[in-house]
C-alpha cells in the first residue's frame, strides 16, 4: 500500500475507530441516563474531545506536510517541523522494519543473537525470529505517543528505538554445546609378510564440538514464555557407521499474558489511557494489512485478543488458598492480583515506576505503615520495611507468613498472605471492586482483576463429554504430541499438541463450552483462535484457513460450535489442524483427556 493509501486508511481507521466507541457510550447512557447522568455527560465532553483530536490528527493537518506531489507524512504530523517530509517517513517505515526483523543490538537482552548456526540446532537469530514483533506496532506506537496532539506532546519526535525497548522482546539467552561424534568403518587391503594380501578394518571416531545459545526466556509486550531443556542424544546408522548427536531441545514451553500488556503500560506512562491501545493496534493495521492485533479491539471484525487469561502457575495454588482460608476471602482474588501486579513473579524487575515492590506490588509505605510515608507512598531508605516491630509500630500490612522472622514483600508467601489480609481489612468479603480499588485506584485495574476472579472462579471443564475439534470420520492423525523432526527446520523440537489432517475448510469446532480469548495470528501457528474453557483450560486451534473464523473476541461458545475452518497457514506443510490442551498454562497432551 502506497503512503498516500496509509493516509487515507488512517482516515477510515479513525471514522471507525470514533464511531465504535460512540455507539458503545450511547448504550450505556441510555442504560443508566437517569441515576447517573452527570458522569456521563462527563464522558461524552470527554469522548468529543477525543474525537476532535484524532479528526485533527487525520483531516485537519497544517498545509505544510503536503508535500511530494501532495501527499502528506504518515508517522507524524507536527506543525512545529516544516522539515518533515515523505522521504522522511520512507526512512522510519525502513527503520521500524529493520528493528521487527533483526532486534536492536546493543545488547543480549535486546538482540536477536548471532546468524550463524551450528548442525542440528537453530541458530540465535533463528531462534528470536519466532517472537517478532510486527513493525507496524512499533509504528503505530511510535505515532501515537510522539504525537503533540493524541500523545504526551513532550516527544513529539519519532523514536523506534525508544519504542522498540518499551514494546519489543526482551530475551535472556544460555551457553549451549552440541557434541557431533562421527564414526566411520572402512576396509583396506594390506599385504602381510608372507605376501598374502589381507582387509584390515580402519575405524575413525571423529567429535566434534560447537558452541552456541539458546533461550530461556522471552519477555513479550503481550506475554512472557519460558522454555525449558533437557539433554538428548540421537543416533543414526549402525554400529560401524553412526553419526551421534548430543544436544539440548525444549523440554517444555510455558506462556504467562501480561496484564496488563507493556503496551498498554508505555502509553499509560505517557499520558494516555489503556483504550488508546486500540487506536495503536487500528494504526498498525492500516500501516500493514496483513498485522492482525493481539490487544482486544473488540470490533467484532474477528481479529484482536484479550488480556484475560485463565492460566495459573500451579505452584502457587496451594500458598493462595493457605492464605484465603487464613483471611476468608476467596482464593481467586489473589490469583488475579498476582497475575495483574507482575504476571504471576515473571516481571524482569518487580519494581514499578512508583516505587511498588514485590510479588504482589505493595507500596512501601503500605506494607510498613503511613506514619513512616515520605512522600509518594514510599518510605526512608534507612527503614527495613521487613522489620516486624517497625511493620507493628506504623499499622502496616506486611505479614511473617513462613515463620522467618521478617515481613518480606520479596518472598512470595509473605507478599501473597499479605495481599490477603491487606483485602480483607478493607472489607472484600462486602464490596470486592471497593477493597481492589484501594489496592490500585485506576478503573481499568479493577475491571481487570474483576474479570480475572469470574474466569477463575469457574469450574473445570467435563472432558467426557467433550466433542472432537474435527469430525471423526474427516481427518487422519498425522503427527502426536511429543519430540519430533520439524518438517520444515528438520530440527528435532518439541510438538506441543496433535495434528489433524484433513481437507481444506473442514470445519473446525469447540470441544467444550468456553469464551473466545484469541482470535489472530501467532508465530508459526498462523491463523490461530484460543478459547479458555475455566478451570485452568484452554485449547489452541493452529493453521485456520483464512477468512474462516466464525468466533470474536470475548464470544461465548458452546460444545460443538464451528468455529472456523481447517487450513494451512503459518509454519504447515498442508491442510491440518492443530490443536492443543493447555492446562494451568503447561501444554499436556490431548490424549490425555480426549480419544484420537
């Protein structure tokens, strides 16, 4: 699409983009008009203001960025910049590019690692490439926080690098070393003293060593992944001739949502509000047609995701209900906390920008009491605020939960029972949205852990009952779950679900009742919807067909509902589905709850 034609869509993304919003406010006036009209009309000047601004953004641009056969500059338009110009944005739209593609390396956190492989394992960048982030995120971000009129007017100037480190992957990496031993046999014919010529047997054992990395860890805008290995060794040929590979391969791949996500986090640290996500995520997909978005946009155009999420590290169960019972309140509750606060502990630091800390993210001035406050909840460096007869002289929350001692936000027991009683001080058993209110006062907060408790809260889904994602009689298995050679890398890697091969457009339906939580496109799985069905359970529908999907974000669906159709997109040698069980966020095989 040409820049004039970005231009032009980002003219329609807006309509669009205002329109739903407007029709969503007037259903929930209409609804409440006579006891709460006052607020309303507060957000309807709001709502109009924002319209004026973005219809500014789109339509009421200065004169001067007309340039270059009358075409305006995309990725920003400020009055105060008569330098910019089309040129210009060809050299952002190759910047953003260049960082989806190949990382930003200035260092390993940020960098996509080295190019060059070594036999039988992907090489670093390979490796990165999987997490990408889409350039026209980067863009889209990039665009509406740099602007003087939608975003914080203080960086006005496009920064893909600033942006790039607010949104894009973050990768911890480790040493790795793949051990090729080589044995040949060979026979060649020696003469002995007497003149009689004879085979002797020549064997040569060859080792090789190659050093390499592998990652651990991807801290994604929208969710964190850790991987796990284990040692395998595989040998080819026979016992005069083998070659013997011994190297590391992925034991297991677990996948935490952010919530909520580092996007929703960089616009809010900039001014604007968890919405505006949104109005990034319309950009992007004007900047590049084919960039579906995981942050819910709830357009009802079958594309977008959702920041709710039913998986729950199984470790911590047992210290939330130890806690709940302690303090009488439900369990749930503290899940979400945790899950909103630091992704359930996987945040790289547990500090926020305010000075929250721990597991659960308590004020200093909180954990320890009020009266030690010296301005903006925290508390004076020289205080331990682990310190029992300090936490009891200020009224403080902290709470000693494994006997050590201390009251130590840093250990997850202490920070879970503290959560615990901190809510149910403040009257959770009463008014649940009043008492996590106080824990955060923005209203997106609490609408997010609210909606997190009702996920979590429901039962686990009846797995009899449960309806094949493909008819019987349409598909044969073509691959298990388990180790396997890749088809397309030839790289022997974990396959975490079962595939089904059938026809293309085969429909594709719900084994169980459940909502709709995804609805886009991942790395290798392509066309991809994701549906949690409560109690810990999701499953994953991989290679859809395109312009199949039939399900929205935030969808009810019940057992046996189409859902799409079977394809071939993404990573896939031919027409299959993919599909998986995730329990508590481990993908387990299928097979063990369903008959293939």
């Amino acid at each position: 699409m040409s820049l004039e034609g970005l231009f032009q869509a980002g003219k329609s993304a807006a309509k669009k983009y205002m329109a739903r919003k407007l029709a969503k406010l007037g259903k929930k006036i209409a609804k409440k008009l006579i006891i709460k009209l006052l607020p309303y009309i507060l957000i309807v000047a709001a709502v109009l203001i924002a319209f004026l601004s973005i219809y500014s953004l789109f339509f009421g641009a200065p004169d001067d960025f007309k340039k270059e056969s009358g075409q305006m500059a995309i990725f920003t338009t400020d009055e105060h910049d008569p330098e910019w110009n089309l040129q210009k944005d060809k050299e952002l739209q190759e910047k953003y590019i260049q960082l989806s593609e190949n990382g930003l390396g200035e260092s390993d956190e940020y960098s996509f690692g080295s190019k060059k492989g070594v036999p039988y394992q992907e090489s670093p960048f390979e490796q990165a490439t999987t997490y990408q982030i889409s350039w026209a995120l980067i863009a889209a971000a990039d665009r509406v926080i740099g602007d003087p009129i939608v975003g914080d007017g203080s960086t006005r100037k496009p920064d893909p690098e600033r942006t790039y480190k607010a949104i894009g992957p973050r990768f911890t990496w480790k040493d790795t070393v793949v051990i090729v031993e080589t044995k040949t046999t060979t026979y060649r014919t020696v003469t002995d003293d007497e003149g009689n010529d004879t085979q002797e047997r020549v064997v040569n054992v060859d080792t090789q060593k190659y050093k390499t990395k592998l990652i651990t860890t991807v801290d994604q805008y929208d969710q964190t992944v850790n991987i796990d290995y284990r040692t395998e060794t595989v040998q080819t040929g026979d016992s005069d001739n083998y070659t013997k590979v011994t190297a590391e391969v992925q034991s297991s791949v677990v996948s935490t949502p952010r919530v909520p996500d580092r996007l929703v986090t960089f616009l809010i640290d900039h001014g604007l509000i968890e919405d505006d996500a949104e109005f990034v995520v319309e950009l992007a997909k004007v900047y590049d047609p084919l960039y579906v978005g995981f942050p819910g946009s709830g357009d009802g155009n079958g594309q977008g995701g959702s920041y709710v999420n039913g998986q729950i590290p199984p470790e911590f169960i047992p210290i939330y209900k130890a806690a709940a019972k302690k303090y009488g309140i439900p369990w749930y509750a503290l899940a979400a906390i945790h899950n909103v606060e630091t992704t359930f502990s996987t945040d790289p630091t547990m500090v926020s920008s305010v000075g929250a800390v721990g597991h659960l993210q308590f004020m200093p001035a909180t954990w320890v009491g009020w009266k030690y406050e010296i301005g903006g909840g925290l508390v004076s460096d020289s205080l331990d605020i682990t310190d029992l007869n300090v936490i009891k002289a200020g009224g403080g929350y902290g709470v000693d939960a494994n006997g050590d001692g201390k009251a130590d936000p840093w250990d997850i027991e202490d920070a879970i029972f503290s959560a615990a009683n901190y809510l149910s001080k403040n009257g959770y058993n009463k008014n649940p949205a009043a008492a996590i209110r106080l824990y955060n006062h923005a209203d997106w907060y609490v609408d997010k852990v609210l909606a997190l408790i009702e996920l979590y809260e429901k039962p686990a889904p009846l797995w009899a009952s449960a309806i094949h994602p493909v008819d019987k009689d349409k598909y044969r298995v073509s691959s298990l779950f388990g180790y396997r050679i890749h088809p397309i890398t030839n790289v022997k890697t974990m396959h975490s679900g079962i595939d089904l091969a059938a026809p293309a457009g085969t429909p594709v339906k719900a084994p169980l009742d459940g909502v709709v939580t995804f609805v886009g496109t991942k790395s290798g799985y392509g066309n991809t919807i994701i549906i949690d069905h409560g109690g810990g359970f999701q499953t994953l529908y991989g290679h859809l067909l395109d312009s199949s999907t039939l399900v929205k974000n935030g969808q009810q669906v019940t057992a046996g509902e189409q859902i799409a159709g079977v394809g071939s997109t993404g990573k896939s040698t031919g027409n299959h589905l993919h599909f998986e069980i995730i329990e508590n966020g481990m993908k387990i095989d299928p097979k063990t709850y369903m008959t293939f």
